[in-house]
C-alpha cells in the first residue's frame, strides 16, 4: 500500500493548492469532441441566457482555432460507472440528455407514461401476430421507440432532480446550489435552449449571477466543490470499514475513479468488487471482507496521481513515466527519462555550474553538460524546503488501449532523494557521448556531450515510426522505455539486443534518407546515438573506457579499420568539396557494410575508390592519417577479415572529428 499511501499523504500534504484545481469527488469535462453549452441564471433560479465554449479546434492561417478546456465537476461512485443504458446522473453538471425532459404537450406522471407503453407494445404483439402488413407493424414498432425515449428523457430528469434536491436542502449546499435547484425544478432548459439545437451527449454547465459575487462560474468556485465533498461523504458515513491505506474505520470506496490520465480516460487503477467481472468470490462471501481502500483516501490519491500526469508526466501511447518527491508538489527534479536536452534540465534549475556566457562560449566545442547535470543535480539534493532524506519515487503506468478498462502500475522505484539524483547523473555521465540539439529560439544546431534522449536510443535500435498512428511502434516503443528505465534506477546493463541491433543500423548509412537522399546529418545524430550505447557497453561487460576524443596510443584492430574508414570518408569529402561535387555519399558510406563484415577485402576496394582523389588532397590531414594509422596495426590483424565489433564506429567518429579539429587549428594559425 505504500504506492497509495504515498499519493494520499501528498494530497493533504498540498491541500491548500490542489483543493481549487484537483478538488475531492470531481472529473472533469472538456469541449474535446463538442461544444459545452453554459446556462446563466440569476440568484433566484430565474433563467438569464444561455452561452456556449465553443468545440477544441486546431490553429490554422486563416483560424485562429479553440483551445481545449477542461471544466471539473462534482461526481459519485455510482455517477462514474454510469453506462449508455443505465440512469445515474451527475450531482450538478451532466448532458442535456438529463435536463431537456419533457416537451408540453406530454404528460408529467410516469405512471400516465408508462400505461401509454404498455398499450402500445400490447398492439404491438397483436399486429405481429395477426400478419399485418410489415409497414403497419414498422409504424407501431417506431411509435413505442419514440415513447420509450420520452420516458427515458422524463426518468433521467425527475433522477436528477431527486439527487439534486437532496443536496440543495442540506446544511452544506451552498447559494449557487440552491439557485440552480430552483431553476431546473422549473423544467423549462429544453425551451430555454431551444435555439441552440443541443444534442443530448453535450454537456451543460451553470454560471449563478448572484448580487456581491463576482466569481459567477460555479465551476472556478472551490467553495462549491468542497461542500460537494463534505455532503456527499456525510451520506456515505454511515457505512465504514477498514481503511487499508490509513489503517482507520472509514466510509468505504465502492467505485474508484476512472480518467487518472487523458491518454487512457477509461482505465481504471483499482477495480470494485463486483459479481460479474472483477468478482470477490472464492474467497469471500462479501465485497466487504475483501481488501478495502477508504473513499477519502481513495479520492485524494487518484486526485494527486492526477496533477502528477498532467504536470509532469513523459507519455508514449497509453504509456505515463513520472518521478515526484513524496509529500513535494515541487518540478525540480530531473525526470527519469529525459527527452529533451539536458539544457533543458539546467535552465530550469536555480543551480549554475557555469554562466550563461560561458556556456555559449563552450557551444562552440560542445559543452559536456553530463557534467554540469551532476552539479547542478547536486544542488538539488540539499534543496532548505525538504528533509534531508526526502523520498523520491518513480512510475511506469500503462493500459492496452485507451479503451481499456484497465491501467497497471508497470514499474514502481522508491529511492533516497539523493540516490534518486545520483542515479540519474550517473546515467547522463556513463553514457554520454557528442551530442547535438536542434535551438529553436536560435535556429542553429547546438553540440553538447550529453546523453542520448530516449526517443534517439529507440531511433537507433528501430529507426523511425511508420508515420501517422503507428501502433506496432508505438508498443515497442512503450517496452524499450521501461527496459531503459531499469538501466537508469536498477543499474541493469543495456540489453545487448539494443547494442547489436543499432551497430547493425549504424552500418547501414545509405538507408537515413531524408525526402529519398542520403541524410549526412540524420545519420550522424544515429551515429553518436550508437556510439553513446557502444562505449557503454564496453564499460558494463568487458571493463573497457573509451575516451571522447581520439585515442591516438590504441591498437585494437576494430578501432583503428574504424579510424581508416573515418579517414577516406573525410578525404574523399574534401576533395568533392574543392571540385565543387554536391555529392555527398563518399565510398566510405556506400561500402561501410560489406566492411563491417570484411574489413581487410573491403579496404582495398574503398582505397581504390581514394585514387582519383588522392592528387588533389595529397598531403591533406585526412591522407596522412590513413598512412599514419596503418602504421599502428598489430603484426597480422591488419590482414585478418573477421567482422569488427562496436568500437570501430566510434573510431570512426573520432577519427572524423579528430580531422576537423587539425583543419581548424591549422585554419586559426593562419
């Protein structure tokens, strides 16, 4: 229970903030899929107008389009499991379904109504009976159909009013209460609201103008969600039962709430006990006697679980990841999967490990903000507003579907404050590698060395979504998420299908394209991406550190075939440049496969491919290294054919910026 206890003491904890925005005994609405219609009446339950916020609708260059709102309202157990075939309405704001009633000319008496019924369907069996003409028969048959709606219609309003009229009598009902029982007593919103041509599955909500109050929309006042609260309990009191979160005699949850996350609305964490579906049975002859979770506690956690999805939650499909200080609404931790840059992390932080000027000034080379993460996460971990030894904790929750009636707690980590933020630095440092992020306040591309987000890691292993809704993907991108999470906070290694599946995808350049060319940019961020996860693995399973930079004093054979091939990529590069050759995919990227798996073969036939070029850049920085290197082969592995591992992508890399760097020093001196 410590998940749930959790939750609930950090909803008392941040009482006082949540009550306006996440109040007890509420969901909420929104203009999502169509418009909500808004009645205003005056104190005395006199009808003033009628308004309406209009459906969400995206931007364009001639729209300016309608944001989405959502609207809380007052809810019950029995409320929230309501189906399309039962009647339970909504304590205070529902559809217009429930509101419209009856039109004049028909009777108000159920009893009346339903001898009408019970006539019609009579006839209904003699027609049937007797052969008639079917026509006939589909005339009676759509007459009852009409008559069964209207009684609905009629058994839905007294519903609600009955409901209604025993919160507005009681000592909690507030003023705006009171005066929206008097106008629905009326029964006249169907005649009212007659221009605005409802459906009955919209929604309708109430704005009370009542003399020296300002805030007149009933739905902004925590005043009336909290006398909802206290009425609603106070009926609920006189059954209790052991409250397993607090460990007290309370009024039971029969039902618990549904919508916890806008990605998964109808998934619930916690079934009710019922004798059809999720049944008590077996064990015991009572829902009762099963575990049971108070309804105060069952409503402050869902409720705090709530503004932690909404505020922070790292979504996939139906997939949330968050992390919060138990007992703190505070935003200053770092999240458990970052897919952001790390500057992201650093500006939010009231932490600097360095200026504003000097990380500009470092840019330029690539500011290693592994670094300064674990600085500046240091900072956090003495934060004055919390204990020193704050508990930290991590959740995975997921559904199969968004329709789904089911929503499981996938992945669940406690950890000290301070071991939750070492764990995090700890992942940024052990797999950082150069990196680059897209500044869009700047328009330019930014290196840093850093680790890689998780959407790049899952790039690298999958490549990219189909486009569009692609399920498949998104599933496997929903396991990868959570494999990852248990590297971060489990210290597992990286699974070494991942490792071998994105070396295979580095290898095979010519397949990032970008609008059916070869992307140079697209594979170098795959590039760092794998180099990132090689040097990693190297350090979990065989002890092995690999530098940033180039190694100059290795002499392993997969390194140095990688500095050869990074060498004729760079030279041949160079030399299309001076000639003015848009080409951009060199023999190195056309024939890194087949070199891959025969390194020794396929060198001879890049090599050949180097000749016409070789004059023009002869005694150029990438030339003289591909002699250099070859020097530094052991005696026998230059010749050997064998596949090569991972680290020969990051000789590669480093060979290639190792290049760049004596252009540009040999540029500067100049």
């Amino acid at each position: 229970m410590g998940f749930w206890q959790h939750l609930a003491v950090s909803y008392d904890k941040n009482a006082d903030a949540l009550k306006k925005t996440y109040p007890l005994s509420t969901t909420s609405i929104s203009n999502n899929n169509d418009i909500i219609a808004v009645i205003l009446i005056d104190g005395d339950g006199n009808f003033v107008g009628y308004d309406k916020i209009e459906k969400k609708k995206k931007p364009t260059r001639k729209d300016p389009g309608n944001p989405l709102v959502n609207i809380t309202i007052p809810t019950s157990e029995e409320s929230l499991k309501r189906t399309s075939t039962s009647i339970i309405p909504y304590p205070m704001f529902d559809q217009y379904g429930y509101f419209k009633g009856l039109p004049g000319k028909y009777p108000r008496n159920l009893s009346v109504l339903s001898n009408h019924l019970n006539f019609i369907q009579d006839h209904e069996k003699k027609i049937k009976k007797s052969k008639k003409s079917s026509t006939y028969y589909k005339l009676w048959k759509n007459y009852k159909n009409r008559v069964e709606k209207l009684k609905r219609s009629w058994e839905k309003l007294e519903t609600y009013l009955e409901q209604l009229e025993s919160f507005a009598k009681s000592s909690f009902a507030t003023e705006q209460v009171k005066a929206i029982y008097k106008y629905i007593s009326k029964r006249k919103v169907a005649t009212d609201l007659k221009d605005m041509k409802l459906k009955d599955n919209v929604n309708v909500v109430f704005q009370v103008e009542i003399p020296g109050n300002q805030q007149t929309k009933v739905w902004e006042e925590d005043t009336f969600f909290s006398a909802w609260h206290q009425y609603y309990f106070s009926v609920k009191n006189s059954l209790k039962s052991l409250d397993y979160i607090t460990g007290k005699k309370e009024p039971a949850a029969t039902f618990h709430p549904k919508k916890i996350s806008s990605v998964s609305a109808n998934a619930k964490l916690i079934s009710g006990n019922d004798k059809t579906n999720y049944t008590f049975r077996g064990k015991f002859s009572e829902p009762s006697e099963a575990v049971s979770i108070g309804y105060n506690a069952s409503q402050k956690a869902h409720q705090f679980l709530r503004y932690l999805i909404n505020d922070r939650g790292c979504g996939c499909g139906e997939q949330v990841i968050l992390s919060f200080t138990i007992g703190s609404m505070e935003k200053l931790l770092a999240p458990p999967i970052e897919d952001e840059s790390i500057l992201a992390v650093l500006k939010g932080s009231s932490v600097k490990t360095e200026s504003d000027i000097q990380i500009d000034l470092r840019a330029e080379t690539g500011f290693d903000y592994a670094d300064a993460l674990r600085s500046s996460l240091g900072g956090f971990g003495h934060s004055q507003a919390l204990k020193q030894h704050a508990k930290t904790a991590v959740i995975a929750l997921d559904a199969v579907s968004d329709k789904s009636g089911r929503l499981s707690i996938t992945f669940y980590r406690e950890l000290d404050r301070n071991e939750y933020l070492e764990r995090v630095a700890d992942w940024h440092s052990s797999i950082k590698w150069h990196q680059k992020f897209w500044e869009k306040v700047d328009e330019k591309y930014v290196p840093y060395i850093g680790a890689p987000s998780v959407d790049k890691i899952i790039e690298a292993v999958y490549g990219k979504p189909r486009g569009g809704k692609d399920e498949s993907y998104t599933k496997i991108k929903k396991a990868a998420r959570e494999r990852l999470l248990r590297c971060v906070f489990d210290g597992a290694f990286l699974p070494k299908d991942y490792v071998v599946a994105a070396i295979r995808r580095a290898a095979n350049p010519l397949a990032i394209k970008r609008n059916g060319k070869f992307d140079r940019n697209g594979y170098e961020q795959i590039a760092s991406t794998v180099c990132a996860l090689v040097r990693k693995d190297f350090k979990q399973r065989n002890e092995e550190d690999y530098k940033l930079s180039i190694e100059l004093d290795r002499t392993g054979r997969d390194y140095l075939y990688g500095r050869l091939l990074g060498a004729a990529d760079k030279l041949e590069e160079y030399a299309l440049y001076k000639k003015d050759n848009p080409r951009v995919v060199t023999a190195a990227i056309r024939h890194m496969q087949a070199f891959v798996q025969r390194p020794f073969r396929t060198w001879q036939t890049i090599h050949g491919c180097l000749n016409p070029y070789i004059q023009t850049v002869k005694g150029g920085f990438a030339f003289n290294e591909i002699q250099a290197v070859m020097n530094q082969f052991t005696t026998g592995d230059y010749e050997k054919d064998t596949p090569l591992n991972g680290s020969y992508l990051i000789g590669y890399y480093h060979e290639r910026a190792y290049i760049d760097s004596l252009v540009k020093a040999a540029a500067e001196k100049k």
